[in-house]
C-alpha cells in the first residue's frame, strides 16, 4: 500500500489457517492499522491480493468484505452512542441479511432480536440491552464493538487493540472473552500489550517499517534478536 513516495505496506504476506488466533505486532508506523484497512476494505491496496476461502477480495468496500466472512473492530470505539446495547447489535445482524426487506419486517425482525440476544449473551452484556451504548463502561463498550462484529456472522474476526484503554481487570475479562469465541473463528489481532499478545496468539507476525520482520510461536517470538532489537525493546 502506497501513499504517494511512501509504501506502508510492501509485500506482507501470510497465510492463515482456519481456527487460528494470529496477532500482528510492531512498533508505531510499522504498517499494522494500513495493513488491517486493506485487509477489511477501507483502503484498496495499490497491489497485491487478499484470498478469503480462494476468492480475492482485495479492494472491495468495507459492506462487501464484511458480506464476505470478515468483520473487525476498530482502535476507538466505534458504536452507535446514542442506540440501545441491543440496537447497535441487531442493526449490525441485520446488515448481515441483505435479504431483509419491509415485507418481511416482522419475522425478519424477530429473527434478528434472537441473533442479538444470543450474541449480547456471548460477550457477557446481556442483562445490558436496553441501556444507552454511551451508558456503558469503557470496558464494556469494546466489548459491545466485538459484539457488533460477532452479529454479522464473520469467519474471521479482526480486532484492532481491543484492549485499548482498559483497566488490568478489563484487560483480563476482555483476553478470556476472545479466547472464549475463538473455539468458532479464526481471529487476526492488532495489539501493544504483549501479555495479551502472548496469552492468545497461537502464533506473532511482527511488521517493521511496513514489512514482515519475523514470525512464529510467542515463545519465537520472545527470543528474537531482531524483535527484540526493534520492538520488545525498543
């Protein structure tokens, strides 16, 4: 990905297999966000491919990614402040279906609450569904963000720093959720707090200046020279 002179992006490539948890680190400016809105259809790569299940999905918009088995969070919080708990996430359900129509308004709609429900009853926020999204800890609201993500069906789950911002306690209860969904999905995450990191991710891809520097177990990972050098501690 290439803005002007500047590449932020060049030639990172990775496969992963299905059921895996894979965390993306570096240091600021190593590419990781520019790589993740290629990956979900906010930037078009200037080059390049990104297979889903065989087929490029490269340079589609962001609906049609989304329509295509991935989902993300965002760094900050995206939801709708001013909607229910339980309106963020059936608005996201029913983006999934793009059949819905007004014809079929009332069953459509009751199908979506169950979704949402179900998925609410996932990330722990269940008994918050009428509240105000604005209303909710900062904790809960990135989990609602999973949540949101969780209600459009993905295959893969991308979380970019879904730990961002929270308390030692949050962090925790947020590490053994995503640990929890992965038993259903194959997970790409974004994240700084290596404790995290390293109790998730079945395996670390490191990016430097825009570029794969390393990959491998946590445990590789940890013993490095070069990662260590330029990320663990830099």
């Amino acid at each position: 990905m290439r803005f002007g002179g500047l590449t932020a992006v060049n030639n990172v490539s990775f496969t992963l297999p299905r059921g895996e948890i894979r965390a993306v680190i570096g240091p600021n400016g190593a590419g990781k966000s520019t790589f993740f809105n290629c990956l979900t259809g906010v930037l078009r790569p200037t080059s390049g491919r990104i297979y889903l299940n065989g087929e490029d999905v490269a340079g589609l918009p962001p609906h049609k990614i989304s329509h295509k088995g991935i989902a993300r969070s965002y760094q900050i919080t995206n939801i709708l402040p001013g909607a229910t708990v339980l309106e963020n996430v059936r608005i996201a359900a029913q983006s999934r279906h793009h059949s819905w129509s007004l014809l079929r308004h009332h069953q459509s709609f009751g199908d979506l609450i169950d979704r949402a429900l179900a998925v609410l009853r996932s990330v722990g926020l269940r008994d918050k569904e009428g509240e105000l999204a604005a209303s909710l800890s900062h904790g809960e609201q990135r989990n609602l963000e999973i949540a949101i993500a969780l209600a459009t069906e993905p295959e893969l789950l991308c979380l970019d720093e879904p730990t961002a911002g929270m308390s030692v306690t949050e962090t925790h209860a947020t590490t053994a959720l995503v640990r929890e969904i992965a038993s259903n999905l194959t997970i790409l995450i974004v994240e700084h707090d290596m404790e995290v990191v390293l109790g998730l991710a079945d395996r670390v891809t490191v990016l430097h200046y825009g570029e794969v520097l390393a990959e491998g177990t946590p445990a590789e990972i940890q013993a490095n020279p070069r990662v260590q050098e330029v990320y663990l501690k830099g």
